[in-house]
DNA sequence: CTGATTTCTTGACATTTGCGAAGTGGAAGC
DNA sequence: GCTTCCACTTCGCAAATGTCAAGAAATCAG
C-alpha cells in the first residue's frame, strides 16, 4: 500500500510540488479496521484523521428518543474524522464505524500541529480543507431546505452510487432525513421513471 | 464607536493576552450600511468579513424554482460574509442583505492573508473560526435532520429571541425550511401551550 | 445446512406540511 | 387622508411523510 491516492487528493486541495506534497503526507501511518469496528466513540476526542484507502465507513449519533442519525458516510479517497472534536479537542459527540474493511492511512493531531507550524503549504491545506468540508456540509443544508425526500434521493443516488453498493438502506435513510419505510417507498416510486 | 466588543469576541473564541488582541483587530475598519442595502450580492467575492456593531442581517439565495431561501441570519456582535467565497476566493452564490441599519467591523481578505502570515494567533484563531462556524452549521444539520418544524422553531425562539423582533417572519420561515402558512400555524399552535 | 437475526418491503392509517386563494391589518408613499 | 403594497393569518384540500405491524428476503452464526 502506498500513498498516491493520498498525495492526489492532497494536491486537489492545494496544489503544490511533488516534493512538499511528499513532505506533507510523510507522517500518515497505516491503518486497518474490520467490519463494524469503531474509528472513534463518542466521548473521545478524536485524535487522528483518516484517509481511506479501502473501505466505507459511517459516522452516527442519537437523537434525543434515542434514535440512531447517520450524519456522514466516508467513502475511499475521502477523510474520515470528526473535525470538531479534532480541532476543538473536546469530546466527540458521533461514532465513527467502519461498514466493511478498512484500510486508512491516518495522522495524529500532534503530528498536525508539528506540521502547520512549519510547513506553510500545510497550513493553507489543513484552512482550504475544513472549507472544503463546510461546503459540502452547507450544500446538504441547502438541499435539506428546499428539496423533498425523493429529489435527495436522487442527487445521492447519482453523486454518489457507491454508497448504495455497502451502505444498508436503513443508515441511508436516516442520513436523508426520513423513515426507512419512506426510503423504501421513494425507491419503489423512482424504479418506475 | 469602539472596538470592545470586537475584542472581546475575538478573544471568547481564542484567549490571548490584550495587547495580542488589539494587535488582531487594529486593522478592522469602520462601515455603515443602510436597511435594505447589500454587503454582498452573488456573484461578487466576498472580499470583507464583518463583525456587527449594531443591527441585523440575513444571507439569501434562491432555489431552483426561484423562491428565496434564507440560509442565515447575522446579529450584532457576530461575523457576516460568505465564508466560502471569502476564503475561496470564489463568486458568493448568496446575497448578504441589511434588515434593519447596521455598523460594522470590517477587514479585508488582504488584511487578514496579512495577519496569517505575521501573528500566529491569528491564524490559529482563522481555524477555530472557521471550525466555531462549522459546529453551528452541523448543529442546524441535524436540527434539520431529527427535529420537527415545531421543534426548530421553539428552538430557534429560545436560542435567538432577538432575530423575532426584527426579521419578518417569511424569512424565518424560509430558514427554518418550511412555507409561511406552516409557521404560521406552527405560532398558533405554540401560543396555545 | 439450518435456525436466528437483520434488513427491506408493503399496507393501512394518522399527521405534518405545502399550495392556492382570500381576507385583515398596518406601514409606506404620494 | 387616501391608496397601494406587504406581511401575516386562515381555510380547504392535496401531497408527502411518519408510525405501527406484518411478512418476505437476505445475511449471519453455529
């Protein structure tokens, strides 16, 4: 296993040379989680962000009549963390599971901090990167507001067909914000178009 | 007009001595913009980010049937401007409207690049800003998510009474994602309790 | 392979919310 | 002062979604 895949997505971000791409992503170590292990409970800080280089995994919480809320899926090629416990080093409030095997390449907080003190480049990476993920998490705000279930349904379905590959319906369906029984009849709805 | 309240809300999110603090904000500018007005339109980048001295304002854009979506609203002592087009440097897909009169604390994307680069607490304090704003985007998320309409708005009214004394109850209902009429109803039936 | 468990679908029914139209009250402009 | 416009409410009905219960289908464990 070796780092391509993560010095390609870091470049997306930020582009930059191959060699402070090299020194940036020197830290990441390897990682493997089984099926249905945790990357992160909450309660624990989380203290090292992943990217994955095989796998999916999930990132949930409770609603208040105890109810499981799937908030993120994380695909490979994508990092896996709960950037506000990172950042904030307060407790987390998700779990973090893994929905197959996992293969992640991760880094700690205090290799972060090491790396944003001195590196430049790091710095402008690690700022675009969480703007990056208010951006998504903003675009599914939006989408929330102003769509109905199906028409979300349909922008995950074709931004992102892998997930229905792993994912059980019923985490897909609490990730779009309805009943697993609404999922089921949307889908039965969309097969006929 | 003073900068104490700038001062003390920089340093809320990121304790740092006085002098580091007035060094932080010495560059902040003074403006005034009238009710009605724009701070930002779409398709412009956001090229300050203000901190509210006094008065209210709310981020808009429009869905794909054309309505008005109301993404935010901005009260006195907090930050305005498009996040995303600020540090992205992209065209701002909303619009950033005065409801009522307002002073602002305003610093240019140059100021602030000028910042980073020279005091490190800044740009520590960019990120956890960053980050605050994501942890209050993640919460409206899953408000969305797990909550009822009634539910959001008794949470909205206990959280942030002010925004009811000012802002005209369409666009709260637009933010809260549901019609008019519906809040409508919604008011009468809390009333009730 | 078999039984147990989990996931998914379906149906009946209740609730929530949206939509269009109508009406009221108040603020703004002339 | 009058008119116009806008914000807000209300009503009736339609559409979307939730809840509960049952059963089929798939998956897992031994």
């Amino acid at each position: 296993m070796d780092k391509d895949n993560l010095m390609q997505f870091v470049r997306k971000i930020l582009p930059m040379s191959r060699d402070k791409a090299e020194q940036l992503v020197e830290k990441f170590q390897p990682m493997k989680i089984g099926k249905h292990e945790y990357l992160l409970k909450a309660g624990k800080v989380c203290s090292e962000t992943h990217f994955i280089e095989s796998g999916t995994l999930r990132a949930y919480t409770y609603d208040l009549d105890g109810n499981e809320v799937t908030t993120a899926f994380y695909v490979k090629h994508t990092f896996a963390a709960d950037l506000l416990s990172f950042f904030k080093r307060d407790p987390a409030k998700e779990y973090i599971q893994a929905i197959t095997d996992c293969e992640t390449w991760y880094l700690t907080y205090e290799d972060m901090q090491a790396n944003f003190h001195t590196i430049p480049e790091f710095r402008e990476y690690g700022r675009l990167n969480i703007v990056e993920q208010y951006s998504q998490l903003k675009e599914r705000m939006l989408s929330m507001l102003q769509e109905t279930a199906e028409q979300r349904y349909s922008r995950l379905i074709s931004s992102s067909p892998e997930i229905f590959q792993e994912v059980p319906l019923k985490y897909i369906a609490s990730y779009l914000g309805i009943a697993d029984t609404s999922l089921s009849r949307i889908r039965k709805e969309f097969a006929k178009k």
